[in-house]
C-alpha cells in the first residue's frame, strides 16, 4: 500500500479537484447559455459590419482624395474635347440630346 498521505497533501488536492470541477462546470454553463452565445454573435456582427463601413468610407476619402488632385487645367481639357468628340461622333450625340430634349419636353407637360 502506498504510504500515507499527510492531511495537508489531502486538502490541496481536495482545493485543486474542487477548483477543476468549477472550471469544467463553468464552461458546461457557458456552453449551454443560448442566449449569451447569440449575445456574442450578434456583438461579432456588429463589429464586422463597422469594419466593413470604416473600409468603405476609407475608401471613398481615398477617392475623393484622387478626384481632388485632378487639376482644373485637366477638366478645361477634357471639356475642350468633348465637341471634337462630337464631331467625330455624331449620331450618339444626337440621340442624347434627344433624349435629353423629350425627357424636359415630357417633365414640361406632364400630368402632375
């Protein structure tokens, strides 16, 4: 037989056991507690869906940032092209302007 074991030997692992069963029932409880755990998921979602709108917003400041750069002499540029573009095209410019012309004719006499 094994020799005998001293009364405070018998207490710390009487402490040591008690404490393990607390933690093994402890997180039994938490594994069972339904509404805690959807609590969490729904914190997770929360917070995945701020990260998504700090990603989006970031990414149109950095847009924005991208169209501020564009200099004015670029725009007068590109305007000073749209009517040579119109020139060398000039069937789509004429359906758009059209279109442009019967969409504010149909607003002006519409049923309102």
């Amino acid at each position: 037989m094994s020799a005998a074991r001293e009364p405070e030997q018998i207490r710390e692992e009487i402490d040591t056991t008690r404490q393990e069963m607390g933690d093994t029932i402890e997180a039994l409880a938490e594994k069972t507690d339904v509404k805690a755990q959807a609590e969490r998921k729904v914190d997770e979602t929360k917070a995945d869906a701020r990260q998504k709108l700090n990603d989006t917003k970031a990414k149109a400041d950095e847009l924005l940032g991208k169209a501020k750069e564009v200099s004015p002499d670029q725009a007068v540029a590109a305007a000073r092209q749209v009517p040579q573009k119109a020139r060398e095209n000039p069937l789509p410019v004429a359906l758009i302007g059209a279109f442009a012309g019967g969409f504010i004719v149909g607003r002006m006499t519409g049923a309102r």
